[in-house]
C-alpha cells in the first residue's frame, strides 16, 4: 500500500465510495478508500434501495435527482450492474394538510426543474392495482423514481473510482488517525500508515467510533429499521408493468414491487436506537432480529391500504441498522476547528443521496466550494450544543418522523432547552410560544397567558397571526423589546485586524465607534455571508450575524486568518442581549443610562461600550424591524438585570414584547432579506441587491472581488425582488414558484404577512428583465396561482425616515 495520499476516505459504504468516485473524476487521482471488510459492510448491503427526489430542502431534492441520473454512468463506466429500475414513484396523501405538503412540494419541484406532476387517483390506480385509492385524497407521480440493487451500485461507484484512477482496499481497518504539526493525518491501519493531506470520516455505521479517533464526537445514531418482502401477490399476474415505488405520508411507509411481489418499510412511532453506546467493532454483515410487534401499528395502516398485503405470504424480514443525524439531513464538510478533517456522516438515505454527497464533497474539496448550496448539510450548521446525547435524541426524533411532514411554522420537541438564556422562564411566563435556533431557545411569538402558547402547526396562518399583528402595533406605535441572544458575534483584535477583514468583507469597514453593513463573498463571488461590522477602537472589531450560521462562518474566518497580527473568537454565548424598536425606544433607554442617548448623541450606526440599566453593555443604533431601535448587548449574567430594567422602564410606554416572527414580519415590509432564506451562497451580491454595500473603489484585494467586478459589468441574471400578493388566510413562506405568464420564472425565498402595510408579501428572484412593477406574476400557494406584483421601494418607510429620526 502506497504510504502517501492527497485523500483517504475512511469507509466503503455507498457514500465512501460515491466520494472515492466523484475526486478521482474531477482530478484528484492521489485519492485511496480503505475498508474495514468487504464493500457494502455497514449499512449499505440490506438496504432497500429505494430511489426518490422528495425531499424537504430544495437542494437536497437537487442532489437526489443527480444521484438517481448517475446511476447509470457508473454502470457504463465500472461495467458493474447497478439494478436499476425506473419504476416511477408514487407520494400519496390521504388528509388535506398532506395533500397541502404535495401541493407546496410541486410549486417547488416546479422551479427546481423537477419532473414532478400530480396524477390522477384512477391513474394511481392503473399503476398500482393493489393500493386501495378510496383511503387517498391525491397523488404526486416522479418519473425518474424507482429502486436499484444496493450492492451493485456500491461496487459501481469503486469500480468507475478506479477507472479513473482511484484506489481503494478492502480488509484493511483503520485503528488510528493521528495529525501531524503540518496539518496531514497519518492513517494507521493494521499493517501499515499512509500519511494524508485530508482525511474522511464515511465511515456510516461506525461514524462515532472513526470519529473518536481523532478526538471528535459527531452527534449521530444508528437506528433500527424494518423492511419485509412478501411471497409472489396473485394479483400482481398479468399486471404487464412493475409496480411505481410508493411513500404514504401518514402511514409512513414505503413499499416497491419485489419478484412479483412487494417489500414493504416503514418508521415506526417509537423508534429503537441502536447500540447508543457504540457499534461494535466485529459487527459485519449481520442483521439484527426482527420485532414484528414494534411496527405492527404502521403494518395495519399498510394492510388497510394496500389490503393484498394482508394475505400475502411474508418470505423476508429485514431488520437492519443505519445510522441518522440531528435534522434527518447529511452532514458533510469540513469538522469546524478541525484542519483538513472532512465528514461526510448521518447520510441515511444513502442510495437517494450518495451520488450528490459525493459531487458536493469532491467541489467542496477541490474547487474550494460546492456548485449547490450545501448549507442544509452542512456539518457546521450545529455547533457543540449537538452532543453526543443530543444526537441520539434528534436521530430518533427523524427516524419517527421520517416521512411525517414538518409545517413552516412547526418547532419539533425533542432535544429542547439544550441552551437557554437567563430569560427563559421569564418569557415563557409572559406568554412566549418558544423556538429554537442554533440549539438556543427563543421567543417566537407570545400569547399573553401561559396556558395559550401553544401554536397550531399549518401552511395557512395559524392562531399566531392576531398575536404577531398586536406585537407589530405596539412596535409601530410604542416601543417592543426583543431577546436578540440567538445572533451570532464574531470578535476580532490586533493590529492585523483592520488589514485581514479588509481582506475578508466585500463592503467598507466603519470607522471607529460606527457600524457598517456589507456581504462577504467567495472567490466565486456568491455570498457566503450578509453581516454588519462594528469598530470598537483601532483594534477591535466584532461582526454580527446569523446565529444560525455562526459555525459556517466561524470556519470561514480560521481558514483565512493570518498566523500573527490578528486573533479571532466566536463570542456568541459571550454577548446576550435585548433589542429596542419603536419611536419610543429613545425615550425609554434614557430612562435607565446617563449616556447621551438623543438623535446627536447617539447617531444612526453608532456603537458604544456603556452602561444601561446600571450593566455593562455594547450599545448599538441599529435596527431590523424597520423603525427608531436599538441593540443592547450584554454578558449572560448582565442580561435579566437589563430586562428588568427595561420592563420597569417601560411600563408607562407601552411597552411590549415580541418575539422572531414580528421580527420577520417588520422586515418583509423594508425589503430585508435574512441569512440563510433570501441571502445564501446560491445567490451573489448583485443578484440579491446587497452589492449596495459592495466597496470597489480603492478596495483591491477582498475576496470574491474578481467576480463581482464581472457580474457589475454584466449586470445580474437574476435579481431579488419584492412581491405583494392577493391572498386571503395564506402567506408565502419559502420554496414556492413564481411564475409570469404561466411559466415558472423564479421562486419565493421568504414570505409572510405584512402587518404595518395590511399586505401578504413574498421575496425572491426572477430573471433581472422581469423586475418591473408593471408586469402581471402569479405566485403557486398549496396548488393555487395567486395574482402578484413587484413592488420597487420598501412598503414601509421607503426613505427610512423613521429608522433614522
Ligand atoms: C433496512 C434498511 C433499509 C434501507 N433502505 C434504504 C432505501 O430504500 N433507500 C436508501 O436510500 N437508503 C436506504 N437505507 C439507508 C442506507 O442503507 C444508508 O443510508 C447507507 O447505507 C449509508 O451508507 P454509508 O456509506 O454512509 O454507511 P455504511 O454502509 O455503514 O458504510 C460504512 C463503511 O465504513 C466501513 N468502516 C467503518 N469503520 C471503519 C474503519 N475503522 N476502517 C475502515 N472502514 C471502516 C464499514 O465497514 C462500512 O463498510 C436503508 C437502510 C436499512 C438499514
């Protein structure tokens, strides 16, 4: 064996060996697989092999519908048989609210260019003779769904691997991954050490114990999992067509045609994690013993639908283990604080999704970033909240909810109050319905009595909206206060500061005591971040941003910081704090600090370290919800003190609490997009419209500037726009296409309803000729084509008179 390589990916399951595949492909052919056993030995042999697209984020859906169009180049390629069948795939709704999710499902296939159509019961019918279609209210049909053989694609990947020049060996586990000062690993394996530039954990059911290996836990569980097949079904002869593969969404089942006859899985209410406490080293290709009691609930809604099952012969069952992650989702990239230790972990539908893990994967690692955005697998997108406890937790969570469709305005139970800040039973006594973010809880929304918080999860408004329109009135004409501990505060000193985010940020750095907005962009020029900056002195600086993204970015900044001259620290659970909006926030921050607080004082985009409300804060005149605000940052310990403060301050103000969802409503009305929904790394400074903040003049050298320089001069081909839509008890909340005289030309990134102004609002992108306040758009709500129009200027305070006053 070689003792050298640009790449060893740890594990020859589907995805080890899809990664193996896609760097030799693009280039990279110094890349070696090293296998514990025989391929195949996790997971990957007992799977189903069931292929889909659906999926719940649009670029996981992407990557689905690659990795199914793959499977037959790597057969032409590898000569290897990967079983593939083209069967076609049914998703079935049996209530209203799952025909709602199909519908908002195919207004989003609609714009990913997915061939998604709904078909016709009877045509379910004529596909499938055996589903009972009185039980179903609608069906969607994807063309391209169907199963293959999980071994043989498998092999197909390694073997197309080494038809481009990849290694991979089997029989040969790795017991150690020891880093060198240089950054490289040395695998140690048995017999022998290859020394690598970059090592990948892919090891699927042995994912924790590969991680421990180099000192990280990674937040997944294996989890066990049923599949039967049955004897030959009668009424299957003479059918003349294999059967479509099948998801029912309330029964969470799947099923697809078997030799005649048909096998049949389904995630069961309460799940088994499997061997919490580790996967044993000897275990290989075993399967685990059946328990037919455990989802004999799920098998009789099967039986009530499918009722051929009932009398059909079991010859099989499957009881296997694989392995999930916190979100259902995989995690992928680059492990935060770690050099050149990649994952690519928790990925649990392995043959929907191997074949775009690997391309992200292999882009991500040669190219610098993937051609999608992968923020929804992205590893980094939990931080050290997801232990190792709080990944079982989550894993099982998803495992029972595996094909249970999660509403817009749905927070999921398990694994809650993971963080919280000193508010937190003070605001859950104020009423507040709780969410969370970055593993922290926060305010959403409060209902005033405690017995009331409690939202009903839907896709139209749900018992929410009065509270949010009473919220929104007291910010428009009072003053609400706000918890902002859930955003992000990135710290940076030194005398190299200045120099480095020069570098970094696209937009122009503040001088002292002021803030400034402005994106921050990959070579490629897309966005990798939407962020303000503030210069405390010479020195010092701190970003705010997305607390979601805090771990994203925190790995962007240590990847380019210089070894002298400048340090770095995530600072998020160092600063908590409490923001102020409304005209009458001035009035009540004078009350509690000596600082001079007036519109001279105190400018617009100033930022202080002072006092208020007698605690240490950082002091911040800046505001998202549109009106006269302040953020008021403090330590932890500071901050129940400061709400005391405030409520005491207010009390003869109006003063009022609210929570995210007003926050996301004010913004709507401004034309504010927020990370991770309308600012992402799919879009670039022109196209979402921040290339405002973008400073080119005498600004040489910040990263992405190359390509920004050309789309200026180009000019974007698509571009963010605001959309008011005529819609009743329905808003837009993301993913829905856009379409202008019926064809599909763009999609919603965010929407909702918009309080102060009266109207429902959506924002997204459509092609740049479009954006015209005098051409007809519809926007496709749960199936139906709402009438909508661009509107140019913010629908609130265009000028931002009362933002500044
Ligand atoms: C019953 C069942 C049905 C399923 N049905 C479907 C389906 O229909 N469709 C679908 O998409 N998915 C399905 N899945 C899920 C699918 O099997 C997994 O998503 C997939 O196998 C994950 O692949 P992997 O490569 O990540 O992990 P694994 O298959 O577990 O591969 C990991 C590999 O790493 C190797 N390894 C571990 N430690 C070391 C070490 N120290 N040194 C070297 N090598 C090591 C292991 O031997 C193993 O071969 C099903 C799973 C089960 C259990």
């Amino acid at each position: 064996m070689e003792t050298h390589a640009k790449v060893v990916i740890i594990g020859g399951g589907i995805v080890g060996c899809s990664i193996l595949f896609h760097l030799a492909k693009h280039g990279w052919k110094d890349v070696v697989l090293l296998e514990r056993s025989e391929l195949t030995s996790g997971s990957s042999w007992h799977a189903a092999g069931l292929v889909h697209t659906l999926s719940s984020d649009p670029n996981v859906s992407l990557m689905q519908n690659y990795t199914i169009n793959l499977y037959k180049e790597i057969e032409r390629i590898s000569g290897q048989a990967v079983g593939l069948h083209t069967t076609g795939g049914l998703y079935l709704a049996s209530t209203p609210e799952r025909l709602d999710f199909l519908k908002q499902e195919r207004s989003k296939a609609r714009y990913l260019g997915l061939d998604q159509e709904f078909i016709s019961l009877d045509e379910v019918a004529r596909l499938n003779p055996l589903i009972d279609t009185r039980k179903y209210l609608g069906a969607l049909y994807d063309p391209i769904d169907g199963h293959v053989d999980p071994s043989g694609a498998t092999y197909a990947f390694a073997k197309a691997a080494r038809h481009f020049g990849a290694r991979y060996y089997r029989h040969v586990p790795v017991i150690e991954t020891n880093q060198r000062a240089d950054g490289s690993w040395d695998v140690v394996t048995r017999d022998d050490t290859i020394n690598a530039e970059i090592i990948v954990n892919a090891a699927g059911l042995w994912a924790r114990e590969v991680g421990h290996l180099a000192g990280i836990d990674l937040p997944v569980q294996p989890m066990e999992h049923h599949y039967l097949i049955t004897d030959k079904i009668p009424e299957l002869q003479g059918v003349g067509h294999e059967l479509p593969s099948g998801i029912d969404y309330e029964g969470n089942f799947y099923f697809r045609e078997e030799m005649g006859g048909l096998i049949l899985g389904t995630y069961e209410p309460t799940s088994t994690p499997w061997m919490i406490d580790g996967t044993p080293q000897d275990f290989g290709h075993e399967l685990l013993n059946p328990d037919l009691e455990r989802i004999s609930e799920r098998l009789e809604i099967a039986f009530d639908r499918i009722p051929a099952l009932a009398s059909a012969g079991i010859k099989n069952v499957i009881n296997g283990p694989f392995t999930f992650g916190p979100d259902g989702n995989p995690m992928i990239g680059p492990v935060p604080g770690m050099r050149n230790y990649w994952v690519a972990v928790g990925v649990m539908a392995g043959f929907c999704q191997a074949g775009g893990v690997g391309l992200c994967m292999a882009e991500w690692m040669i190219n610098g970033e993937p051609s999608i955005n992968v923020a929804a697998m992205d590893i980094a997108r939990f931080g050290d909240y997801a232990t190792r406890e709080y990944g079982t937790i989550k894993s099982a969570e998803n495992y029972e909810r595996r094909f249970l469709l999660t509403y817009p305005n749905e927070e999921l139970p398990a694994g809650r109050k993971q963080k919280t800040t000193a508010l937190y039973d003070r605001l859950v006594a104020r009423g507040a319905v709780m969410g969370v973010s970055f593993g922290l809880e926060h305010a959403l929304w409060f209902a005033g009595d405690p017995a009331k918080a409690k939202e009903t999860p839907s896709y139209r408004r749900s018992n929410a909206f009065e509270h949010v329109a009473e919220e929104v009135a007291a910010v428009r004409s009072n003053v609400g206060a706000i918890e902002i501990a859930n955003f992000a505060k990135h710290e940076f000193n030194g005398p190299g500061a200045e120099e480095f985010l020069d570098s970094l940020l696209a937009g122009r750095l503040p001088k002292i005591g002021r803030l400034a907005l402005t994106p921050m962009l990959t070579p490629k020029g897309t966005l990798c971040g939407d962020l303000t900056v503030a210069r405390l002195d010479s020195e010092t600086f701190f970003i705010f941003g997305s607390g979601v993204a805090q771990a994203m970015h925190q790995r962007w900044f240590e990847d380019h910081l210089p070894r002298t001259g400048v340090t770095y620290h995530n600072r998020s659970n160092n600063w908590h704090g409490i923001a102020l909006s409304g005209p009458k926030s001035r009035e009540l921050l004078s009350r509690i600090t000596r600082e001079n607080v007036s519109a001279d004082g105190f400018k617009f985009q100033d930022i202080r370290r002072t006092t208020v409300g007698g605690v240490p804060v950082m002091l911040v005149r800046l505001s998202f919800s549109g009106e006269l605000g302040y953020e008021i940052y403090c330590a932890p310990q500071y901050q129940l003190k400061l709400f005391e403060q405030i409520e005491e301050a207010g009390s003869d103000l109006g003063l009022r609490l609210y929570g995210a969802r007003t926050l996301m409503s004010l913004r709507l009305e401004k034309s504010w997009g927020v990370w991770s929904l309308d600012y992402r790394s799919d879009f670039t400074a022109a196209e979402s419209g921040l290339d405002c903040f973008v400073r080119f003049e005498n600004h040489e050298n910040f990263i992405g500037r190359e390509a920004a320089v050309v789309e200026r001069e180009r000019g974007p081909e698509k571009r963010f726009a605001t959309f008011v839509v005529e819609t009743d008890d329905i808003d837009a909340h993301g993913n829905e296409a856009i379409l202008h005289n019926a064809e599909c030309v763009g999609y919603v990134t965010s929407g909702g309803y918009g309080h102060r102004v009266g109207k429902s609002i959506a924002l997204g992108y459509v092609p740049s000729d479009l954006v015209s306040d005098d051409l007809a758009f519809e926007i496709e709500l749960l199936g139906e084509r709402k009438p909508a129009t661009i509107v140019m200027n913010p629908l609130y305070d265009a000028d931002g008179g009362r933002m500044r006053s």
